[in-house]
C-alpha cells in the first residue's frame, strides 16, 4: 500500500459524500442519505462498471485493504457517537417503537441467512431453479423491507438538525 496512492482515493470519497450530502439536503432528504448514494455510485457496481479505467486509477487495489480497514473504522466511531447519544428515557418512553425496530433488524438477518441455505439447497439440488428464484426473491423482500439501523438513526438525528 502507498499512502500516495490511498490520499486520493480517500479524497474522493469525502469530497463526494460531502457533494452528494449537500444536494440532498437542497432537495429536503437527509444528508445521510446523499453518502449512502455517493458510496453506492462510487462502487464498482457502478462507477467500476461505467468507467473502469478510472475506478482503477482513483481505487487502485492496493488501496483497498487500506480503505476497508478505514471505512469499518469509520462506522465503528460512528456506532461509538450514535451511542454517546442514545436518551435512555425516551427509549422507554417509545418501547412499541423499540420493539418493532428490534423484530425488523431480526427480518432483516433472517432474510439474509434465507439467501445463505437456499443457495445450499440449490447446490445440493434439493430446490429447483424456478422454486429457488421464487424464494430468493422472497428472502431480498424481507431484507430490503427494513432499513439498515445506524442509517436510520443517521436519517433521525439529521432530520432533528434540519427541524431544530
């Protein structure tokens, strides 16, 4: 890894969270939700798809170890600050809310370990193609039907910024 190499691609991550940030914020969403999009266009999914001998000069892959250590480190303080800010009192106050959040996180891994030992089943052949589609397709809707928590409560506290 070279630390030349690394600057750049973290400077272009920041620059274009901050950038995503702020135009969503224009357009009245939360700012959270501009840095998912600028990390989902960023990837290579995309940005790796639609034009991939820049991808690879901006990421070049030996940054990326470096970068992934970074960015779990990222959303290890940002867990860390989330926490700091947790008001046990209305936590207590909202226990149905709690509840509910709590019993979609658990659909939301039980949706993934679905995709895990259905995909077993289909190599093993106990399921086939069409019945493994069908299930997978419903396995992603149990998954995609609850938000990722730490971005939820990014998208809360941004919305309690842009009230107050």
């Amino acid at each position: 890894m070279n630390i030349g190499q690394l600057i750049p691609s973290i400077g272009t991550i920041l620059f274009a969270a901050r950038v995503f940030g702020w135009a969503f914020q224009r357009i009245g969403q939360p700012r959270i939700v501009g840095e998912m999009t600028a990390g989902i266009v960023l990837g290579p999914s995309l940005f790796g798809r639609v034009l991939p001998d820049v991808f690879a000069f901006v990421f070049p892959s030996s940054s990326m170890p470096a970068i992934t250590v970074l960015s779990q480190l990222g959303l290890l303080l940002f867990m860390f600050v989330v926490g700091l800010e947790v008001d046990l009192k209305r936590i207590l106050q909202q226990r149905s809310a709690v509840v509910l959040i709590g019993l979609g996180v658990l659909m939301n891994t039980r949706g993934l370990f679905e995709l895990v030992i259905l995909n077993a089943g289909l190599d093993l052949g106990i399921l086939l193609p069409p019945l493994f589609t069908m299930m997978v397709l419903m396995a992603l809707t149990t998954t995609f039907m609850t938000s990722p928590l730490p971005g939820a409560m990014k998208i809360q506290r941004d919305c309690r910024a842009i009230a107050s």
